[in-house]
C-alpha cells in the first residue's frame, strides 16, 4: 500500500518532467451572436457562453443580453408601428361602405381620346 500511495505521488508531482504546466487560455464566447442579421432562435439555442471559476463571465453574459435587449426593443416598436398602421387601415375601411361594390373597369387616357 505504501509503494502505491508512493508511486502515485512521485507519478503526480515529480512525473518524468519537472515543467510547470502552461496556463490554459480563458475561455471566450466561441459562437458569438451573428452581428450582420437578426438573432433567431436557433442562435440563442446554440449559444454557449464560456464558464469561469466562479459560474459565467459576467462581460460575456451582459453583450449577449445588451443584444438581445437591443433586438427585442427594435422589434417591439416594429410591431408597434404595423399595429398601427393596421388600425388606421381598418379605421379607414370601416369608414367606407363601397369596398366591396364592383366597380367598371378604369379606362386609361389613350382610349378616351380615340
């Protein structure tokens, strides 16, 4: 017992080499979120953001939620603005009674001159 408890620790400290193992990179957002398009839904599915000792990165956490803050602010006033102009569509078209008459065909200018 004592040769093994022996031969662990000279294989774990001493080893065939006494080099200090290099520091291993931090680790950076590998798949970042595209920067030329929108962000969809297999982008947040595949994102993965790198860990640090103690949980995430918080800088890489706060881009990816900056973005996507961004993005949905952008979208929510697009749907804004095309509610919008749906209501005020219909608005109008409530207002008409003749939408769905039929109507003679327009005659263009040329034919009125002959």
């Amino acid at each position: 017992m004592v040769v093994v408890v022996a031969a662990v620790t000279l294989a774990v400290v001493g080893g065939a080499e006494n080099e200090v193992l290099p520091e291993a990179p931090p680790e950076h957002l590998v798949d970042p979120l595209p920067p030329t398009r929108p962000v969809s839904r297999a982008d947040i599915e595949a994102l993965r953001l790198p860990m640090a000792a103690r949980g995430y990165r918080m800088l890489d956490v706060d881009e990816v939620l900056d973005r996507l803050a961004a993005e949905l602010a952008e979208r929510d006033a697009r749907i804004a603005e095309l509610e919008s102009a749906l209501a005020g569509a219909q608005a109008t078209a409530a207002g008409r009674t003749d939408l769905f008459d039929e109507q003679p065909p327009r005659r263009d200018a040329a034919e009125d001159e002959r």
